[in-house]
C-alpha cells in the first residue's frame, strides 16, 4: 500500500469514527451503558362497562418513545383476562471494536395475561397471575469502518470492522402469586421462562438465550396519599430493577396518579445495558371504589378492573438487540 492510499485510508477512518463512533482508543473494550432518560410516562384508563376496561399509554424521551395499548374483561366474579401491544423505539449505544455507535432501534410486542382471584375478601387476598409475551426487534445495517492501529507488540495493522446490530424474536411465559401479607403490602413472587433469538450474522448460535428466572415484587402504601414499589426480576437475557414512588388521591390531583420512578436493565452475553428515570402521570376517567374484597387495604383503591388494564400483560425493559461484528485485519506492508 502506497503512502497516499494509506494516509486516504486514514483520514477515511477518522472521519467515519468522528461521525459515528463514541469511543476514543481502538480497540475498543468499554462496554457502555445507555441512560435513555429522562422520561415521561402518562397513561388513560376507563371502563367501557362494568366488566371491560381499556387503557392507553405512552412514554418519550431524548433516547426513548413508546406507545401501547390494553384491552381487558372480566370473565367471571374471580377471573380477567387481557391483551396488551407496545412498539418501542430507543437510541441505544453499541460497542464495536473500532468504537462505540449509537442507533435507534425499534421493537413491537404482543402479550396476554389471566388473572384469578382464589377467594374475594380471604385474608392475604391471594391471586394467580399467568403472563405471556411475544416481541420482535428488526435489524439494522450499520457499515464499516476502516482505519489502522498498532497491536500490543508494536505491528500496524489495516482493520475493516462490519458492524451491524442483529434484532431479536423473543418469547416467554411467567405463572406467579400475589399476596397481601401485612396492612397496606402487596408481595408478588413469579416464575419466568424467555428465550431469546438473535439474528446473528457474524457471532455463533450460542449467544442466543433461553432459560428459567424469577420475579420479585413489593408494594408498600406508606401514607393515605403516597405508596412505594420495587421489582427485581433476574431472566435470562437480562435482569431488570425498578423502583416507583407513587402520589394518589391527593384532593388537588382528582383524578391524577402521579409519580417518579427508576429502572435499570443489565443485558447478559453481549446484549447492552440500560437505565432511565423519569415522571409518570396516569389518569381514571372513572375513580369508582371497591375494596370491599381487600380489608388489608389501608385506604379504599381505584376500581380493580382500572388497575388490571392499567399494567400491561406486554411491557419489555428495553429493545432486546445485540451488537453483531466482524474483523478483517491484515498488517500493514511496506
């Protein structure tokens, strides 16, 4: 390689890791993780009729948008079911080896859930929750980058880096219980089984990713007006940990829940990491009461069909899409 095509080389390589990449020193070994935040949630939940509810929802962030939907119905006195749909789209980092690039990528996702209530009005209020999910990530072409560097023993090598983030079919299925075993307390425990598919060009099969895992849920009323939550699921592609600090019933609110939470979502193998904070806004056109099947209760609670269609049976922490690479590399000549 003559030195004008090697300097062109050069200069082609800087100019495509300064449009692009994030990262200062090739290799690159950071393995960066994505604040999407801040955002804001907001929420509009109502009753058709006495035994149907709907809720419509939405998020936006500098890195983060989302906008979903849940339909849900009583079967009988003690059952519900519903059904939820979601699209997600998020900026996030990818690590490469001749830098960091960001992408927005996109993701829409359908799920189901049933839920049955063992005794109306039993001491712990004990419930059955069955939920299950299926998403799909698309895949985008990122390009190449070219550039040279020097190895730790002193060779200058030519590198071409094929970059790509490969999108992802995922499914999984989560049985679990709910209970109140103390005034004002809400424990859920689950079950989780998700399996991952990636659409790998350059990496082997093995990082894709299927698995049992566990869900861990707490819900305190700490005041007539202000309660706090906090989640911790461990699953195979990744582990999630939120917490949410909740306003209700305030008079000047009517009929606003309002909110502050944080989430965090460690991707496992080589599927990144994420982490927003933000406000959340929720509004009941109809703020009908019936606790009389929960004595627990600290204070009356919104209709328990509003707060069933409220949580959505399809909701995934992040866009499950994993950085896909190849290196070709040869040692400058001459």
């Amino acid at each position: 390689m003559n030195k004008f095509a090697r300097l062109a080389l050069i200069l082609s390589g800087l100019m495509l890791f300064e449009s692009g990449a994030l990262a200062t020193t090739v290799p690159n070994t950071e393995t960066p993780t994505t604040f999407v935040g801040p955002v804001v949630k907001g929420s509009f939940t109502n009753r058709l009729v006495e035994d149907k509810a709907y809720s419509l929802s939405g998020e936006a962030g500098p890195r983060n948008v989302r906008i979903g939907g849940t339909y849900a119905w009583k079967i009988t006195d003690a059952q519900r079911f519903k059904l939820s749909i979601e699209y997600l789209w998020q900026n996030i980092i990818y690590s490469y080896f001749s830098g960091n690039t960001s992408s927005w990528m996109n993701q829409y996702a359908a799920g189901g859930a049933y839920q049955y209530d063992f005794t109306a009005g039993a001491r712990m209020h004990p419930q059955l929750n069955i939920n299950a999910y299926f998403s799909h990530a698309a895949t985008k072409d990122l390009g190449n980058i070219l550039g040279i560097y020097t190895n730790p023993q002193g060779v200058l090598f030519d590198y071409n880096n094929l970059r790509r983030v490969a999108g992802s079919t995922t499914f999984g299925i989560s049985p679990g219980i709910a209970i109140s075993p103390w005034r004002g307390g809400r424990l859920t425990v689950a079950l989780n089984y998700d399996r991952a598919h990636y659409n790998f060009q350059y990496q082997p099969d093995d990082e894709n990713s299927a698995g049992f895992g566990g869900t861990l849920g707490v819900k305190q009323i700490i005041t007539n007006y202000l309660g706090i939550g906090l989640t911790a699921a461990v699953r195979k592609p990744f582990n999630t940990y939120n917490v949410d600090v909740s306003f209700a019933r305030i008079p000047c609110l009517h009929s606003w829940t309002v909110g502050l939470f944080g989430s965090y979502t460690v991707g496992k193998f080589t599927l990144p990491s994420t982490w927003d904070a933000g406000i959340t806004a929720d509004y009941y056109l109809d703020q009908s009461r019936d606790d009389a099947d929960n004595p627990r209760a600290r204070y009356p609670v919104t209709n328990s069909m509003l707060v069933f269609a409220k949580t959505p049976a399809a909701y995934m922490p992040q866009v499950l899409a994993d950085p896909d690479g190849l290196l070709l590399q040869s040692p400058v000549s001459g």
